[in-house]
C-alpha cells in the first residue's frame, strides 16, 4: 500500500483527518504499536537478551527468518541462553489470545485519555495528575516511577523529571509519544511540540528529544513517500547538535553506504557502548536501522528491529507503530492482527479489554479537531 501524500516527496503537511485512509492507517499505528511490542516482550532484558543470543534461540526453533511471533522455547539446548520474561506463555506464537499488559500499550491509552478529557491545550502538571488518577505505581518503572514518586511528593514538573532521577535520558518518554503523532497526521512539528509538553514530566535532553522524534516520526509517516522521508523529517524537530540527533543521522548514513544490518548495527554498539540497554539513543539506533533495513515491509521492519535487541519490547512497538501507520491495517499480514482478537489488557483503570477498534476509532475523533 502506497503512502498517501499531500504533496510528493513531502512529510510535513497535514493529512486530511477524515479521509478513509486515515482511518485504516490509525488502525494500523495501534494493531502494529501492540503486534510490535508483543513479539519484542520475551525477550526484554537487553543486558541478557543480545543480539546474538536472540538469533540463536530463533535458529535453534527453525524460525529464522523471522516471519510471526517468538517461538516457544524448544524442549532441549537452552540451558546457555537465559530464560525468557515470565509472561512469554501470554506472547508467543500459538499462545495468543488479546494482547497481554504491558507499560509501552498503557502508555499510549493513558496519552488518549489525557487528550480526551483535556485537550490538546493539556499541561504537563495534568499529565501527572492523570497518572496519580489512572495509572497505579507499580506499573510504572525507571523515570517515570521516579516522576510518580516525585509527583506524590509534592514536587512540581519540571522538578519531577530532574529530582533524584537518574533515568532522565532512557527510553520511558519516547514510548509515550505515539498518540502524539497518531493524532497529528502529516504534522510533525505539532506532533513534537505535545510530545515534548508531556515527556518533560519524567525526563531531560535526551529523553525529551526521543519522544519529539518519535511523535514526528509517525506524523511523518502519515503523508512520507518513503521511510527514509519520514525519518530525515522526524530529524528537523530535535537539536541536530543533541547526540540522539547524531545517532539517527549515522544510521541514515551507513544504510546509504549499503552496509548490511548486522554490521550497522555492530558499529552503532561500539559507538554508544556505557549508555545502557534501556537509554535512549542506543534504542533509537536499534529502531532507525530496522526501519530503514525494513523499508516498508511490516513484518521484515519490527522482525529486524527486536532482532536488534536492547529494549525489544519497546523498540519493537515504536518500529510496528511507524510500519503500521505507512501501510495501513488492512495491509498488515494476519498473523500479526488475528491473534490480537481486537482486544487489549491494560492496567490504566478503566481501560482493561477494550476494543483496539474503539482505541483507534477514538483517536480519529481527536485527529478530526481543529488545532
């Protein structure tokens, strides 16, 4: 399915909000943010779960290439590998039935319902008062706990995000911001400006440009001819000086060289080796290269990216999100979508098995608003 474009070769103008393949392409932001994040979530534990271990336990199932969900573990010849999340028996292939829980899905819920009940003129202060109202503590994790803790407190933002937090630039805001570019088709730098609004909560520098990039990056995908084009337009929204910045455009550059996947990826490694598995650029590395390596093709696009390892199950969202919205749901293969069942577990009170057909219903009705 072709990108739909407002004009060629452009991915900052906005998509027409109620034209029918906005609809389909919503749907499949949301179907591919879930499928994504389900395959990645065995296996996320990027300090453990490298690369090179992730292949073999897929060899060793006879499942590369990788074309569905994870495998089960085979019975015999794992005991080198480490074992899998414990919720692996709610999220591999044959064992699917609804998408289990998980923070990168409440995330994007929680973001829906704060432009529901808000607006798009909501606040940061009210961004954590959602959390306090919907979210419960022990679901959150790294700064957005931090944030929490900080909010129950007393603390104010942006003094949540920079009190006694040590996870400012990991990947916990980047995660929250796909409703952010869902809801801005083909507008990418008003996708980055709520994103940053709501990102500033938990995080600084890097945090906060993962999340304005990512936002653009899937208002780009909107409108973008190609995903080169939806990722070179996500750039003009973060500080080309900021090191994320610097990362995405080295992806970019050694994609163009022809380099193959695994080798870009051993060299982004070495060149963000001490930033840890669940920090922001390195992730964003992970992420460019599969989308780029994917070039469109869902499955090949969140199959490379949680190959990639680090924090799988959030990179593997953040890539189906971007391949969902640029083909649309109708065009995402039926393995990914069926086992879903239209259905969503979630721990935003309120929210549990809802409809993954009313979550993207409902963010049209937002896309639809005037600015």
């Amino acid at each position: 399915m072709t990108p739909v474009r407002t004009e060629p070769g452009r991915a900052d103008r906005p998509a027409p909000a109620d034209h029918p393949a906005t609809a389909d392409r919503l749907l499949g932001g949301w179907l591919g943010r879930i499928a994504g994040n389900m395959l990645g979530k065995p296996v996320e534990q990027g300090d453990l779960w490298t690369r090179d271990r992730i292949d073999r336990y897929l060899r060793r199932a006879a499942a590369l290439p990788l074309t569905d969900y994870l495998p089960e573990p085979v019975a015999e010849g794992d005991e080198d590998l480490p074992e899998l999340r414990p919720e692996w028996r709610e999220c591999v292939r044959g064992r699917i039935h609804g998408s289990c829980r998980d923070d990168d899905i409440d995330y994007a819920i929680l973001g829906l319902d704060l432009l529901e009940t808000h607006g798009f003129g909501f606040t940061t202060e009210q961004v954590g008062d959602l959390w306090l109202l919907r979210l419960p503590y022990l679901q959150t994790f790294t700064a957005e706990r931090a944030a929490y803790r900080n909010l129950a407190n007393g603390l104010k933002p942006p003094l949540t995000a920079t009190y006694d937090n040590p996870y400012q630039e990991w990947i916990g805001a980047l995660i929250r911001a796909d409703i952010h570019g869902w809801t801005n088709p083909g507008n990418p730098r008003r996708a980055a400006s709520l994103a940053r609004r709501d990102a500033v909560l938990s995080h600084s520098g890097n945090g906060v440009y993962g999340a304005m990039w990512a936002a653009a990056l899937i208002a780009a995908a909107f409108t973008a001819p190609s995903v080169r084009a939806a990722v070179d337009t996500a750039l003009t929204v973060i500080p080309a000086s900021s090191r994320l910045a610097r990362t995405v455009r080295r992806v970019v550059s050694l994609h163009e060289t022809g380099l193959p996947w695994e080798d870009t990826l051993t060299t982004l490694a070495e060149e963000t080796a001490g930033l840890g598995w669940i920090h922001t650029v390195p992730n964003a590395a992970v992420l460019t290269a599969g989308l780029l390596h994917g070039d469109g093709d869902f499955t090949r696009t969140v199959a490379l990216t949680v190959r990639g390892g680090l924090d799988t199950d959030s990179n593997g969202a953040t890539a189906g999100s971007v391949a969902g919205v640029l083909i649309g749901a109708e065009a995402i293969p039926r393995q990914w979508k069926d086992p879903l069942e239209d259905t969503v577990r979630s721990a935003v009170f309120g929210f549990d098995g809802v409809r993954i057909s009313e979550l993207a219903e409902r963010t049209l009705r937002l896309a639809t608003l005037p600015g």
